[in-house]
C-alpha cells in the first residue's frame, strides 16, 4: 500500500531555504510512504482536484521521478498559495505506471 500525506506551512521551509537547498518558499511538504512489497516510481508533479476542476502542478523538487522503496518514505517540496491550496479537495500523486494516490486536503 502507498499512502500520500499532505503538510502544509511545513516547518521544513526554513531549513530548505537556509541549510539545505537554497530553495525559498517551498511551504508544502508531500511525503509518499511506501508500505508494500516493491518500489515505486513516483513523478515530480501532482493533481489539485475539487469537485470542478483539477490543476496540475510541476513545480516539485526533486524536480525528477523519485524512487520509492519498500517500506521508505519519500518527501517532495514545493510553493504553493494558499488562496490557491484551500480551492481544492485533494491532492493525487501519480506514478510511472499510472497508479493513482490520494489525499484528502
């Protein structure tokens, strides 16, 4: 089973900016955990649905595909406005082979 948690005003957006990455403003913290028996390939970009539209968001870091062993987590990063995140519903990450996996938000 993959499972998607969505954080957002993480508190990793000030170790991002200064320590680590140089990488300002990445307020929303996705981790993908992955407790099933293979790995997973999951893409850099993600789904914003409601009940209306979706919206479709490519600017993640790592700003690649991100191999998810059996038993790991792995923790995406990216701005978003908050006008913007409160419009939607859910969050959908997307893998290579086109698996869907969702979060409520």
């Amino acid at each position: 089973m993959v499972t998607v948690k969505a954080i957002m005003n993480t508190s990793m957006e000030d170790i991002l900016a200064f320590k680590c990455c140089s990488l300002p403003n990445q307020n929303l913290e996705i981790h993908v955990i992955n407790a099933s028996e293979k790995a997973v390939v999951v893409n850099n970009w993600f789904y914003l649905k409601n009940d209306r539209e979706t919206l479709k968001v490519e600017n993640l870091y790592p700003p690649h595909p991100v191999t998810v062993h059996p038993n790991d987590i792995s923790a995406f990063y990216c701005n978003m406005d908050e006008n913007t995140w409160e419009r939607y519903k859910t969050l959908v990450m997307i893998d290579t082979e086109g698996k869907e996996y969702s979060t409520s938000i």
